[in-house]
C-alpha cells in the first residue's frame, strides 16, 4: 500500500481505525451502514472534543498551537482531525518539529485503540509538514496530564496493517458477523442495533434448535 496514491473520494476517517480495531462489525455499522447510537461514554468523549475544538489557537513567532487541524493523507489514504497540533519552526519559517495532541476522557488504556489514532495522525502530518515526527501526546481526563507516546517502527507497522485490513472490509462490501463479548458488547452503544445475542454465537445455537425441531416433524409426519 505505501506509495499508492488514494483519491479523495476513497479516503478512510482516522476515527474508523479506533472502531475497527475495537470490534470490526462496530466499524461496519458506524461507517458503511451509517448507523450510530450515543450512550454515556461517547457523549461524554463528543462534548470533550467539541470543548477542546472550541479553544483559541495560540501562536507565538516560532510555536503554535493549532486546533482541530484538519489533517489527510493521499499516501496513506487518511482524513481526519487532530484535537490540537503543536507546531515548531526554524528561523527562515519552515517547520522544525510538530507533534499531535489527542484528548481523551477517561484513563491510558492497556491495548493499541487510542494509539493507532495517533499514529495515523502522525503519518498525516509527516505527509503534510514534510517532516519526520517521532512522538505525540495523549491528555486524559481522568488523569490530569499529559503523556507522551513514541511513534516506533511497531506502532507504524500495526498502524498500516490496520489501515490495509479496514479498507480491505469497506470496499468488500460485507456484513462482518456478530460475536457477543461481554466487556466489549455491554458497554458499545451500538449493541442494540448489533444485537449480538441474537445475531451472534447465540443465533447459531437457535438455528441449530430450529432445524432439529423441523426435522422431527417432518420425520414424524413421513
């Protein structure tokens, strides 16, 4: 995929990578089928980001701080927004150093969801400021601070691995099957829409149940 050029039309939002790397038939839902509920969490994380976008830039001669940038890729295939971008610059003016602030609500997560996010900023951004970036930061709201977040070779890798498996399932045009996990399931607020009991491992018993009662019928009436 690297080197390929993507038209506009066939950009994927940054946003989709977190929903797939989460659960690829919440991705399926909220991006191809356009369906999309709100709960608890994401309205809390949509008035964060809409407080965070509403914050004056600040720029000084060689700094700036610029909100809810909006960043893309052609290489990569990327469209998207940052939370806040801090940018660096040299005396002649160009750009020195640039790093991606991504707010979040709650705390520093175990997996790789809000770091691929970054990520693909960060390789939006390199396409865009011409500069290699090697760290970004996260600010989450339960914990009051900053940290930081090195864009390694690995984070790269599984970056674009994911960004290649989440166009693959977009333009194959498939429904991705239902699997119900309970700690992912009972806490997306896509789960009614899903229905992953129904839909899911649970169907299959179902489907099995009903097949063997039309079976006894049928044998039962011959």
């Amino acid at each position: 995929m690297e080197g390929q050029i993507c038209r506009e039309d066939d950009l994927l939002q940054i946003s989709a990578l977190q929903h797939a790397l989460f659960c690829e038939r919440q991705f399926m839902l909220a991006y191809t089928e356009q369906e999309w509920e709100e709960n608890l969490y994401t309205a809390e994380g949509r008035v964060l980001h809409e407080r965070v976008d509403a914050e004056r830039s600040e720029s000084r001669r060689l700094f700036k701080q610029e909100y809810g940038m909006g960043v893309r890729s052609l290489k990569w295939g990327l469209t998207g927004k940052c939370d806040l971008v801090e940018i660096w610059y040299n005396q002649d003016g160009s750009v020195k150093k640039a790093q991606p602030v991504e707010f979040k609500r709650g705390r520093k997560k175990p997996d790789d969801i809000d770091r691929v996010q970054l990520c693909a900023q960060v390789l939006c951004l390199e396409e865009m400021l011409g500069i290699d970036i090697e760290s970004g930061q996260f600010y989450y709201g339960k914990e009051h601070r900053r940290t930081n977040q090195a864009i390694d070779a690995a984070l790269r890798e599984k970056t674009v691995a994911l960004i290649e498996r989440v166009m693959y399932i977009r333009d194959k045009g498939e429904s991705v099957p239902a699997k119900y996990e309970k700690r992912k399931c009972d806490n997306c607020s896509l789960v009614d829409l899903c229905m992953p009991k129904v839909t899911g491992a649970g169907y299959k018993k179902v489907d099995r149940f009903v097949k063997t009662q039309l079976r006894l019928l049928e044998e039962s009436d011959a």
